[in-house]
C-alpha cells in the first residue's frame, strides 16, 4: 500500500481536495507517493559473519543498501558475565564470536555510525544485565544514543507456568521503571512461545495486560508470532499504542514451530524458511499500515545469518520502500 492510499483510506487526502489552493496539492503530489516507511532499520544479527569479518566495510555496505538505523545484539562489555558464557557457548555452533560492538569500543562504533549517517533506536541485550546493570546501559546510551533496550527472548524458566508470566509480569514493570528513570525504555521481543495457551491462558497477551504501558513496551516480529501460530494483525489491532518496534521477515510457506517455540534449537529448524520481505506469504501490505497505525515507529529488518545479504537485504528494504 502505497502512501497516498493509506492517506486516502484514513481520509486524509479526500479532505485536501477541498483545499481552494490547488496549486498546493498539485505542488505536494510527490509527498503522497512515498514510502510508508521513511527510514528503514536493520538487526546486525542479520549479518553477524560479514561484520566480524570487517566492521565498518559491512556498515557500508547497509547504508549502500539503504539503512538508515540499526539495531544491536550483545554481548557487550557491560553485559552480564552469565550472558557473556552463554554466547561462548554458542560461537561453535554459530560460526561467529556474538560482540554486540565486533571488536570495537563504543567510541569506535559511534564514530563510525557517525561518519555513515546512522542511528540505533534500539538494543537488544539479556534479563540479567537488564536487572543488574542498568547503570552500565545507561553510560552506553550516552555514547550510542539508543533509546530501547529490548529483551529477545525469556529465559526457559520464567515461562513454564502462569505463576512464572504472573513473576515476570511484575519483573517487566520493575525493569521497565528503572529504564524510565535513567532515560530508556524496555522493550520485550517475543518469540513463538507464549502465544497458546496455557493454564487457561494466553502468556503472551497477559503479560501486555498486565504491564504498564508507560513502562513496558514490545517489539513484534512477524516471522516468530506466525510461527507461534498467532496472528500479527490481532495483536497490532488489539493493543494499540503497545508495540513500538517490529522485526519485518517473510516467511516462504507457512510454518509452525516443531513444539512450543521454546528453544533455540527450533528457532534454528526454521531459518531456512525465511525469506525477504514480499517474498513470501505474510500479508505485508496489510500488517504494515496496521502497524503503523497502532504506532510502531521502527521497522527493522532481520532475517537470521542471512545467506547472500548483498541480495536478500537489498531485496527486502526495495519491498519496504515500495509500499
């Protein structure tokens, strides 16, 4: 959908027909014709290998492409020593070391993201470092500027029952008040548990429920909400005003997850079922507009370790832009 149409469905463009200067529509026409999206966004776990290899030149590459902003995975060196064992633990399977900084400092980093134009709306980084070193992400902000720091996924223990989502219900709102006080905002990204039910519930939609918005914000990504067997469009239009980032990914055919979305294994098994943006069988040029107008603000592409970026990346931004 263009945006002269989602303009037109909101009833905004009939109205400046009844403008008596004419000239000025006429004159503003190209206004209209572009994207729904302004600035598009890129989760570097998108191209982790590429930017090991060589930071900047992998930066450059994206802006070339067209990214405007980028999104951020740890570890960092203010990260949790427990997160930090965790991503060591995963390199051999990974192929990559995961830095959130790829060797570099943060001074480093910024100078280079400076030098291409680039922002970091948001960073993604684990529940421990997020309940233990506020402090330290709050001195890493002043450098980088981000304003989101965004939880990935939940650690397996605090999500077999409804007693745990009840706990990390409370949690949320905790770490989200600490953010607030120190000039960011918490985010959780969900991934596909959480999205059946369970105890008679739906996790997911009673932890947005049972957080404060003012806190609590969310990060949706389309690929792992269908995964989970779950609608994007329900969620945008059911809670409006709740996410403010999203993770845009196609998926080829639909896919379920082998079990509950639970673990890193079956996140895995469905990597090689993304695809670009408008490849594949999620209805984009709905779930957009809908997302736009319940006030997601980022759109940030992310397809996993993705083979061939030069062509996939670029692929995905060119759909986003021509909506």
């Amino acid at each position: 959908m263009k945006r002269r149409d989602f303009l037109k469905s909101a009833g905004i463009l009939s109205s400046v027909s009844f403008i008596p200067f004419a000239g000025f529509a006429t004159r503003n026409l190209d206004f209209y014709n572009e994207s729904l999206i302004e600035e598009v966004g890129i989760q570097l776990f998108s191209v982790p290998l590429m930017l090991e290899k060589d930071f900047e030149q992998g930066i450059e590459l994206l802006v070339n492409m067209g990214f405007k902003k980028l999104e951020l995975f740890g570890p960092y060196p203010f990260s949790s020593v427990s997160n930090k064992e965790h991503w060591a633990a995963l390199t051999p399977r990974l192929g990559f070391s995961g830095s959130g900084y790829f060797g570099k400092t943060e001074t480093e980093v910024k100078r280079i993201l400076d030098n291409y134009g680039l922002s970091v709306p948001s960073i993604h980084t684990d529940l421990d470092t997020l309940e233990a070193h506020m402090p330290d992400i709050a001195k890493a902000k002043e450098v980088l500027d981000f304003e989101f720091i965004v939880l990935p996924a939940l650690p397996a223990e605090k999500r077999v029952t409804m007693d745990d989502y009840r706990k990390t219900a409370e949690l949320f709102n905790s770490i989200g008040k600490s953010a607030r006080q120190v000039g960011l905002k918490f985010a959780y990204h969900n991934h596909g548990y959480g999205l059946s039910e369970l105890e008679g519930q739906i996790p997911m939609q009673y932890l947005i429920e049972n957080t404060d918005p003012d806190w609590v914000f969310l990060e949706m990504d389309l690929f792992w909400t269908t995964a989970g067997r779950a609608e994007p469009l329900d969620y945008l239009k059911n809670y409006p005003g709740r996410y403010h980032l999203m993770h845009v990914k196609d998926m080829k055919t639909k896919q379920n997850f082998s079990g509950d979305g639970g673990d890193p294994g079956q996140w895995m098994e469905l990597f090689p079922h993304m695809c670009s943006a408008g490849d594949g069988v999620l209805d984009l040029e709905k779930i957009i507009p809908q997302a736009i107008e319940s006030g997601v603000k980022h759109f940030i592409v992310e397809q996993d370790m993705v083979q061939d970026p030069a062509v996939a990346l670029q692929k995905s931004i060119d759909y986003l832009k021509s909506l």
